[in-house]
C-alpha cells in the first residue's frame, strides 16, 4: 500500500489567539511539509485546488512544480484539479511541466469540487456542472494518450489535429478521479479504467463499502483488468505522541473549519461530543497516538482493500511545529507498520 499525505493548504486563524500566518509563511511552511514528507520516504504528497481566502492554492500544479526541483522519489499529486472549471489542454500541460521537472512523479487527481467558486469564476454555468466534468475528463484522456488530437465537444472550442506540448516525462500521467460519494462518479472511474480516489471525510468509513464494491464490480465488468486496479482512500486525521494530545491539539483547528463550513451548508456546528465519536475505532477521523492511526488505516484496508491512503494533515491551521512532528510519526512509525502489516496480510491470503 501506498501512504501520502493530502493537504487543501489551509490558512485559518489559531482558535485561542486568532493569528493568522501570512500567505507567504503558509507557503513556505508546505514547501517544508513536502520536503520532510519525502525525506521520509512517504509515497504521495497530494494539494487540492480552491478559489477561497481560507485555501491558499488556486493552481496545485505551480505549487507542485517548486515541489518537483526541491524533492527526489515522492509522487506529487493535485487533490483535486477541479476540471470541471479549467480547461483540459492547460491542465494537461502544467502537469506534463511537473512530470519534466520531477522526473516523471507527477500525478493528476481530477474531480468536480465540492467548492463552486470557480464556475462563476472562469464563466462555467453551475447548471452543467456534470456534463462539464464528463466532457472534459474525456478529452484530457485523450490528451494523455496522444501527441496530436481532433476533437469536438459541448463546452470548449474544437480541436483540429492540433499537438499538444510539452509531452511529460512518463509515457502518459496517472490520471485519478477523485469522488465522494456518488454512484455515477463511481461507475465513470471504473468503466474508464482510471484509479478512484474516495474521500471519507464524516460519518462511519463502513458504509463507502457500496462504493468501492461498485467500482471493483464495474471495473472487472467493463473488460479492465483487477490486477491493475488502484483505489485510494482519503480521511482527515493527525497524529501526536499519545491519544488525548493528539484530541486536544487537533480539535480547536478541525471544529473551527467544520463548523464554518457547516454555516454555508447548513450542517450542524462541530462540538466534542461528535468529534470524540468520529474519533471512535470505526469512525472517520484517523486523530490520535501512532498505534491508533495504524489501527485506523487497516481497518479501513479490511473494509476497502485499497492500494493507497491519504491522511489528509491538517483541516484548519496547526502549527508548523505540530504538522512536521505528524508528518515524521507518519513516515517514522506508522507507515512501515501499515506496509508491514499489509504484506502479511497479502502473504497468507496467497497461501
């Protein structure tokens, strides 16, 4: 199993004192995070894209270009590009950029975004909001598969045997995509043959079983081969030397961010009481000592048989210190239990 880190590069004031780090400490405290993340010996590190003051990357692969030059093995990864919004030849291009400068680590992860700030900002119609992503995630495709394409489509200019430059490093750019929850997005991934990456982000990891069962079903049925399947698992989490620090440093941030999002759509605001039974052995959020957070991650390997796991580190603002010290329990301790783990598990179903 692969085990990364996915950050949306929050920048949200500290609960207690109400600071906020400027957008520059911000941005050299993750250019540290992936650094230290592939020192390590960490697989991914993967950033999300938003067009809000609280999320600090509106464009993952200029960040992940700076990343590329400042690192050796680690994959670097967008968590998501919101394709829906941008257009395929330009994403295509700036990922093949990265590719080149990493030396073929760069990775795609499309989705439709749980934010809409940037369909009325690049002039995209909410009322498309699918057929945006479907035609668009078909034509990045075929980017991938071929130097010069003719193509047609809805909601962007033709294409007319036009090549497409730079080419990356890789022979074609992994391409994932990114879902939380829909059964369509499920059925898409699969029946194209791409790696799905879900995100477990409330309530009980269990029931995405459905989910996951859907696309190993779909992908088998549609002719692609399992041997080849690639299923990411996505969940908040952090990690400190015991269980109640990692709670107490973990909550002021997390609940901040939940409950402002909860404002906007209308959930409940976050309080102790929720947050200590998402913290519970089967729920979802992976908060607490080392062993917990191994114990967390192969539960979810028994429940999903995934390929690949993401903590997602941090939701809100945690200091720099406390992300660097996570990110090291992370490489240090509890990959190489989960991996260790993951193998024996693999060497007795094979016997």
């Amino acid at each position: 199993m692969e085990i990364g880190i996915s950050t949306f590069v929050e920048n949200t004031p500290d609960p207690a004192t109400g600071k906020l780090l400027s957008p520059y400490e911000r941005m050299a405290n993750l250019m540290e995070e992936i650094e230290l993340s592939d020192q390590l010996g960490l697989d991914v590190f993967a950033i999300g894209e938003h067009h809000r003051p609280d999320f600090i990357v509106s464009s993952p692969a200029v960040v992940l270009a700076a990343a590329a030059v400042k690192t050796k093995s680690i994959k670097l990864s967008s968590a998501v590009t919101v394709l829906s919004s941008d257009d395929p030849v330009r994403v295509f291009q700036d990922f093949a950029h990265v590719d080149l400068l990493s030396k073929g680590r760069a990775e795609i992860m499309a989705g439709r975004g749980s934010f809409i700030e940037s369909f009325p900002l690049f002039g995209n119609d909410l009322k498309d909001y699918d057929t945006l992503f479907s035609e668009k995630l078909d034509l990045l495709i075929k980017l991938n598969k071929s130097e010069k394409i003719t193509w047609t489509g809805r909601h962007r200019p033709s294409i007319d045997d036009r090549g497409v430059y730079p080419r990356p490093y890789q022979k074609e750019l992994p391409i994932w995509v990114a879902v939380g929850g829909t059964p369509e997005s499920v059925v898409r991934a699969a029946s194209k043959g791409l790696p799905m990456a879900l995100a477990i982000i409330g309530g009980m990891p269990d029931r995405f079983v459905p989910f996951t069962n859907l696309y190993k079903e779909t992908y088998k049925g549609t002719g692609h081969d399992l041997a080849k399947m690639q299923l990411a698992i996505h969940s908040h989490g952090y990690i400190a030397d015991d269980s109640q620090k990692a709670a107490d440093e973990f909550y002021g941030p997390y609940a901040y961010v939940m409950s402002q999002l909860g404002r906007e759509r209308g959930w409940s605001p976050m309080n102790r009481e929720h947050y200590e039974m998402m913290r519970a052995p089967e729920g979802s959020l992976l908060v607490g000592s080392p062993q917990q957070v191994i114990d967390k991650i192969l539960y979810e390997y028994e429940l999903f048989g995934n390929t690949r796991f993401l903590l997602h580190i941090s939701v809100g603002t945690l200091p720099h210190v406390k992300v660097m010290h996570a990110i090291e329990l992370l490489g240090t301790v509890v990959a190489p239990a989960v991996k260790k783990a993951v193998e024996k598990q693999k060497g007795k179903a094979s016997e």
